[in-house]
C-alpha cells in the first residue's frame, strides 16, 4: 500500500484498497488531520506495522506519524507492542488497531455528531432571534 498524493492505493490489489482514499477524505471532512486518517486506514489495511513501515507505505514524514500514532493512542484505539532492542538504543514498537476500524472511527463520528448538534442549535436559536426581531 502507498500513499501519494493524498490517496491511498496498491497496484497489486487496487479492489482491497478501492475504498480508502475515500474514506481519509470523509475522516478528514468531519475534521480528523489528514495524517492522523491516513495512519488510521494504513494500520488497518497493513496490520502490526512499525513507524518506518507507516512512515513508507503512507509517505509520511517521522513526526507525522509520532503526532498520528499519539492521537490515536490517546483515542484508545492503538496498541502498542514495545519489544526490546536487538542492539544498543530504544526499544521498537509495532503499532496495531487494537478495534476493528467501525469502531476505531466511532470517536471521529461521535465529535462529527456532537458538532452538528451544537450547529442545529446555534441555527435554531439564530432563527428564533431573527424572526422575533
């Protein structure tokens, strides 16, 4: 899987990922940073990958994908696996979605929903306003 462009797609098995530029285009419409969607659908599309795999198969810089895996962790929606270091220096990790991706969007959707919810009332209340006026 690659990202360029913005998109994300193979061309060993364009059907597998047919799909995904579209959906980093809806996350990224409900207001999910760019990154953040792509590092979402490429662990989902990849499995357990680490930061160099990310980094390569979305075409994102290193502290793209350390603020994107951040997010995502803070979400509860990533597991971590930190394995120790076969020579000097920091232990690797491999990152996976620790929830099917239907529910690993549910926080994204959820904010959509609550934003929404607070635009229909601020238009209600607009309306209210205007037409009394």
């Amino acid at each position: 899987m690659a990202v360029e462009n913005g998109t994300v797609g193979s061309t060993e098995s364009s059907d597998m990922y047919a799909n995904s530029k579209e959906i980093v285009d809806l996350l990224v419409s409900l207001g999910v940073e760019s990154n953040t969607a792509k590092t979402l659908i490429c662990l989902h599309l990849n499995g357990p990958s680490k930061s160099t795999e990310i980094q390569s198969n979305c075409n994102l810089r290193q502290p793209d994908v350390s603020i994107a895996i951040s997010k995502l962790s803070n979400l509860g929606i990533l597991r971590i696996v930190t394995s120790p270091s076969k020579a000097r220096g920091r232990p690797s990790s491999i990152y996976e979605l620790a929830v099917p991706l239907n529910e690993a969007i549910l926080p994204f959707k959820n904010k959509a929903w609550e934003r929404m919810s607070i635009i229909e009332n601020q238009l209600s209340r607009l309306s209210e306003l205007t037409n009394s006026a």
